[in-house]
C-alpha cells in the first residue's frame, strides 16, 4: 500500500512491478498518514479478522523495530573493532525521521546497553516532533494552498489534501509520526504511577489514550515539564529546510570522503563519484542535523554517527538540483544496475479510495485474498 502520486517514480515502480498472483499493491488517494490509518483500522476490526489474519511489514509491527535495532548496534560495533571508540565513549545518533520508527528502535538499543548519549530527530518541513521537544505540544498544523507547495513531482511530492507540506524528502512527509505513542508510554511509565509494575504499565496506558483522543478530537495536546524533561534526557531535535537540504548534499558532493575514494567500495553502487559522496535528501537531513549537533558536543569527547536512509537514485531531481553545477556529475552513469529499465518493467496496482474508507478495504481484501 502506497500514497498514490506521493512516491518517485523508482519507489512505485520497485512495488508495482512486482507481478506474483499473491501480491496485491494498492494506491491510496491519500497521504502516508491515510495509509497508515487504514492498517490500524484493519488490524483493530473485528470483523476483518474473523476470516483473515493480519501482519504489516513497517514499524507498525514490532518485528520491524527488533530490525532497525541491528543498525545501532552493528555502527558502533564497527567503530569499536576499528578503535575509534570504546564501550564508554559518548556516541549521538542522528536519524532522519519521519514515522519515529528508526530513532525508537535506538532508543531501545540504547535501553539494551548498547552506547548512546543523544538521539538526534531529524525532521524536514513537516516538524510535529520538533515542537514538541520544543513545547512539549504534539500539535497537527497542516498547511495549504501555495504554502504547502515545495518539492519535485518527479520525486513523489504532491499537495496533499489533508495539509502535509511538499519537501524535497517525501518519504518524511507526515503530519503524524505514528511510532511517538509507543516512546510516550515509556515515558509515561517513567515518570507517572506508584506502586507495582502492573499499576505503572495501567497508568501510562490510560495517560497515552488520553493524549490520542485529544490528538483525534482537538489535533493536539501537550504533556506536563516532568514528562517533557524526560523525553529531552535522550532525545534532541532539528529542523532542516528544503533549502538547507539542497545546500547539504552540494557541500557533501564538494568534500573528499575516504570511505568513498573507491566506486568499488562496500557502499551501495550509486552514492559515490570519484571520491565524493552523494547524499538523497533525506539523508542529507540527518547529515546537516549531525553538524549543527557537533557544535554542541564536539569530537573528540564526541562521536556522531548519522544514518542514511534511502538511495539518491530515488529522488533524482532533488539531487540534480543540488549538483546540477558540478562538471563531473551525470546521475545516468551513477544509477545501480537494478534500477536501470525498472521505469519500463509491466506493472500492476490497484487505486482504493481514500473515501470508501475501512469497508472498502475489507472489501477489496475479502473478495482478492482466500479466508484462513
């Protein structure tokens, strides 16, 4: 299920040409946010799982999260074994972020044992998690008309209905970030309730509930001091512009990078050229939030290690702007061979109606997909 016209090309086309009888995609006319609300929907109804059982692939399902917690550990695990730092350094984490998946999946790293000082939020445009570590309101401010306009077509931006601003990394284009209410419970089980385990884990539930019906009734809410202290113990948090985006992945691109100085390298092919680095946009926010970090916690008392988190090939035109000057870049010579002719490939998906809501959907599964 994806955002119909709200992925570049290359992402649509890695899902729809795929043409097993037993894979089914679907193209909402909606936003990330409706498509996410849909699978909640289906996995809270009743009636859909009396005939058919459900399971989801993204970080609705915890399975995702155990996943995304190897990346953390595997970083510095590397950077130990080269000696770069040992199991007390001070290591921050900058995750560009959007549905709060990756960054909580550190954060439960970090409660695992593994080394980290800080999660660095990375977010573009559409900065719901910035104000609350800010304010500690968690506030939907949609945007319309020419102020929501921002990004490429070409790369999957389009103005959305229910007031998400266009960047140029479409990826984090949420009003929502659907993992925060899992961080919120632990944080609430933190700093709320007495007693046994079993009455904290009650409270914080209840106190979580709370805060979702407001955010469905009012579009926000807000949390006490104590609760927002406790969130700032582990996390920080920047916003980074569309323009800052751009001017990132040109100042990356001018840099030599050791770890690039090879096409050959361990890198995924694509990202490197002549010893230069090309940053996707999204990942280009993480990195330009890492610097802005640095200057609060420099090396070397200080490690930051920034993820990346999607390939440059998929947003072609945000690159292009950022490199359209540099005389030796052409991103036709730099495209992995996988996604050479996948523009081409017979496609197939399905177009579901934002508006025949949940029914439609159940619909659509009972009549393609056998009961159990």
């Amino acid at each position: 299920m994806h955002p119909s016209s709200k992925i570049s090309p290359i992402q649509e086309a890695q899902m729809t040409s795929v043409l097993d009888e037993n894979v089914m995609n679907l193209a909402v006319d909606g936003s990330f946010d409706d498509c996410q609300d849909f699978v909640k929907a289906l996995f809270g109804d009743p009636d859909i799982r009396q005939t058919h059982k459900l399971a989801a692939v993204n970080s609705i399902n915890w399975a995702r999260i155990l996943a995304q917690i190897s990346y953390f550990a595997y970083s510095v695990g590397s950077l130990i074994r080269k000696s770069k730092i040992n199991s007390s350094s001070r290591v921050r984490f900058v995750v560009p972020t959007g549905n709060f998946g990756d960054v909580l999946a550190g954060y439960f790293a970090k409660r695992m044992g593994f080394p980290a000082e800080k999660f660095i939020i990375a977010v573009n445009e559409n900065d719901i998690l910035q104000r609350f570590w800010a304010t500690g309101y968690y506030e939907k401010k949609p945007i319309h008309g020419f102020q929501s306009d921002g990004g490429f077509p070409q790369d999957g931006v389009k103005a959305h209905e229910d007031g998400v601003k266009e960047t140029y990394s479409p990826a984090m284009d949420i009003l929502v970030s659907s993992n925060f209410e899992r961080l919120l419970w632990f944080l609430a089980l933190q700093v709320y309730g007495e007693g046994a385990i079993e009455s904290k884990r009650k409270t914080a539930g209840e106190k979580v509930k709370l805060w979702l019906d407001e955010l469905k009734s009012s579009g926000g809410f807000g949390v006490e001091p104590m609760l927002l202290e406790a969130a700032k113990a582990d996390f920080e948090s920047e916003r980074v512009s569309n323009n800052e985006t751009i001017a990132m992945i040109t100042e990356q691109y001018s840099l030599q990078v050791p770890a690039a100085s090879s096409d050959a390298s361990r890198g995924t092919a694509g990202v490197t050229n002549k010893g230069k680095y090309i940053l996707d946009p999204h990942s280009a926010i993480g990195v330009a939030a890492a610097h802005r970090s640095i200057e609060r916690a420099p090396p070397p008392e200080t490690t930051h290690i920034a993820l990346a988190t999607a390939h440059p090939a998929k947003f072609a035109s945000a690159v292009e702007k950022a490199l359209s000057a540099e005389q030796d870049f052409k991103f036709e010579a730099l495209l992995p061979e996988q996604f050479i002719g996948i523009e081409d490939l017979p496609k197939r998906k399905t177009m579901v109606k934002k508006s025949d809501g949940i029914e439609g959907l159940r619909a659509f599964i009972r009549e393609n997909i056998p009961s159990h």
